[in-house]
C-alpha cells in the first residue's frame, strides 16, 4: 500500500496540484492536513472525479483534515472519542488491514497560543 501525506496549507489554493498530483503519483491512501475548507465547500465532485473516496472534516480558514483514498474506507472516526476536536485535527479511517490516522498538530508555539486552543 502507497501511504502520502501533504500539508496543503489550503485545499482551495493546492486543488490543481493536487489532481495533478494524485494520477502522477497514485497513492492508495493521501493524508491532507491544514486543508482550511468548511465541509461544505469540499471539493468531492473534484476528488471523486480523479478516482478518490474522500472522508474530511474541516472548518475555514484554519485546520481541518482529509483521507483521499482509491478504495472506500470503513470505521470511520471524526475527532478522538472523549474529547472535543471544535478544530478539526484528527480523522481516521481502516483500509484492508490498515488503521491510517490523519493528524494536523499545531507547530511549536507556547501552550498558551490560540493555535492550542
């Protein structure tokens, strides 16, 4: 299995990269973080069009992430059980044998800084 991953720092502004990108390098499973796009405004059409299932949670203009995968997923899970993800940071899924977790993780910033909030 072909396992990628890609900080988009904004799905909006990558989205021709990135259907250029997902033919050229063909990974059975993209993690996407920081894709900065409120679930409405996903762009599945798109992603399902270049023969990918897409799971996301997002939000604008900050965080939100994405599993693009060429085979549908199961157990699906928004967010980590028990504690509230209001930023939308954690997503995973199963593939075949495979427990893939996509995670977008604030950078090294103090603990106090509205990007841990």
């Amino acid at each position: 299995m072909k396992l990628a991953t890609w900080n988009l720092n904004s799905l909006k502004i990558r989205l021709p990269q990135l259907l250029g990108w997902l033919p050229a390098q063909r990974p059975d499973v993209l993690c996407a973080q920081e894709t900065k796009c409120e679930d409405v405004a996903f762009p599945a059409a798109d992603i399902q069009a270049a023969g990918y299932h897409a799971l996301y949670a997002g939000q604008k203009t900050y965080n939100g992430v994405a599993i693009l995968s060429r085979e549908p997923a199961r157990d699906v899970q928004i967010g980590i059980p028990g504690f509230a993800d209001e930023q939308k940071r954690v997503l995973a899924a199963s593939f075949s044998e495979l427990r893939v977790v996509c995670i977008y993780a604030p950078n090294g910033q103090a603990v106090d800084s509205d990007k841990y909030r």
